[in-house]
C-alpha cells in the first residue's frame, strides 16, 4: 500500500513538471534586424532572404567592376555592373555613381532571388557590398598600404618617356631572357587580368598577352585600370625586387604610363 502511495505521488510530480516545462512559449524570435518599415531591407535582417547563401571565393577576393546602371533608394543603391565578360548585380550604401567608371570592393554576400521593394522587382543573383570604393582615389581598408607613401590618384600629364625597345616587347621575350631587359624602358600590350589597388602609392595590375601560356606581368602605376581593360602601357624594367611583406618580384614592370 504504501508503495502505491509512493508511485502516485512521483507520477503527479512528473506530470506537473511536463506541464510547466509544455507552457512555455513557442515561436522563436527571429535573428537581429528591427521591425523599422523605413529600413529598405538591403542589410537588414527582416528582409525576406528565400535563397540568400555566402559564397566563400567573393569574401576573400578584390574584385573590380565597371558601373553600368544606378537604382538608388532612400539609403541605398543598386548596381549592375561589369566584371570581365560578367554582368550581375551589387548593392551597397547610398553614394554618387558615375556609370562607366571603375570601383573596387572586397567580400560581398551573395543573395539569390533578392526581392526589392523600392523597385517592386526581384534581382536573380545579387550582391551586399559594405564597402565600394572608386578605382580613381581611396583604398580599401583591408590592404597593406604604406603610411609614408601618398596616395597617386591622378594620371601624369607629362610626355611620355623614350621607349629603349622598339615596338610592343612581348610577355614571352621578356620571362626568356629578363637581364637582356633590365632596366630598359619598354612597351607592353594586353589584358588586365587582376588589380590590386592603392598598395604603397600605387596599383597593382596583372597583364596577360597570350604570348606564353598562363604568364602574367606585374606592373606598377598610378593609372586606374579596371580587370578585363585592354592596355598598352610603357614602364621601366626592375628585376629582383623586394618590397618586403611578402612582394617579391623576379620581373617588374615599373612606373607604368598608359597608352591607351
């Protein structure tokens, strides 16, 4: 009998711990974000993000694009630009856009099916960019830059100078005999395939020619040159450079003037 008494009592205890534990509330709040109607959604965390997903390469690459369409809003603006032969959406904090220039930015959150509400439309592949900065002037954050070195924001006006090599000197000459070149001041043409900008007072730009395979020339200038630009440009050989950091160069093309 008294074992009975026993198994009631624990039973009505377990029951009334249920019932607390059951009458708590159960929606989850959602994560950050207020309920402001003002907000625009872009970098807010209330806006509806059906397929919204990170893209691990854009957090780590500079990219540089080419402003072709401006949608600006209350706080924000939306770009379709031009990177190489790509075309995509970016949004980032409202600033003056100049279509047709270049800018530079770091990261970027890659949203898919973005709807925006200013624009009662909805962006197939877009992308959040905290941080747009004109090829032209500025640098980003996040690079290496010298404290003693100003800032070359504009392109010389001066003649250009004498070439010591007729004629465009090929990417391929140049890797197969670099002491012939040293120090010579040369004309290169090609592809800009990668820009790093405003690193010790100047930008650093990546040129192909296709003259040997997968080659690439550094050149240093103070020119705004855009990723996928075609350039000509003169500059003075420097081999064995070392700028310390991590910049070493077994070839360098330096002071780079640009031709067209």
């Amino acid at each position: 009998m008294m074992d009975t008494r026993i198994y009631a009592c624990l039973f009505t205890v377990i029951l009334l711990t249920l019932s607390a534990c059951d009458s708590g509330p159960k929606a989850i709040p959602a994560e950050g974000g207020s309920n402001d109607g003002s907000s625009t959604g872009v970098f807010s965390g209330t806006a509806k993000d059906p397929a919204g997903v990170v893209d691990p390469a854009v957090e780590k690459d500079l990219h540089t694009v080419v402003a072709l369409e401006s949608l600006p809003t209350e706080k924000y603006v939306y770009l379709r630009v031009k990177e190489g032969e790509d075309e995509f959406w970016i949004a980032t904090s409202l600033q003056e856009i100049t279509i047709g220039r270049s800018y530079f930015y770091r990261g970027g959150l890659l949203k898919t099916d973005f709807p925006s509400k200013e624009y009662n439309r909805t962006f197939d592949r877009l992308y959040l960019v905290s941080q747009l900065v004109p090829s032209d002037h500025g640098s980003m954050g996040s690079l290496p830059t010298s404290p003693t070195a100003p800032m070359q924001s504009t392109v010389s006006s001066s003649p250009l100078p004498a070439l010591d090599v007729a004629g465009n000197t090929r990417i391929a000459d140049l890797m197969s005999d670099p002491k012939k070149f040293g120090g010579k001041t040369i004309q290169v043409s090609g592809k800009c395939t990668k820009v790093n900008p405003n690193i010790m007072g100047r930008n650093w730009i990546h040129v192909k020619d296709g003259s040997k395979k997968d080659a690439e020339l550094v050149i240093t200038t103070d020119a705004p040159i855009a990723e996928g630009q075609e350039v000509t440009m003169i500059g003075t050989v420097a081999l064995d450079k070392d700028f310390g950091s991590g910049y070493q160069y077994g070839i360098l093309l330096e002071g780079g003037r640009l031709v067209k």
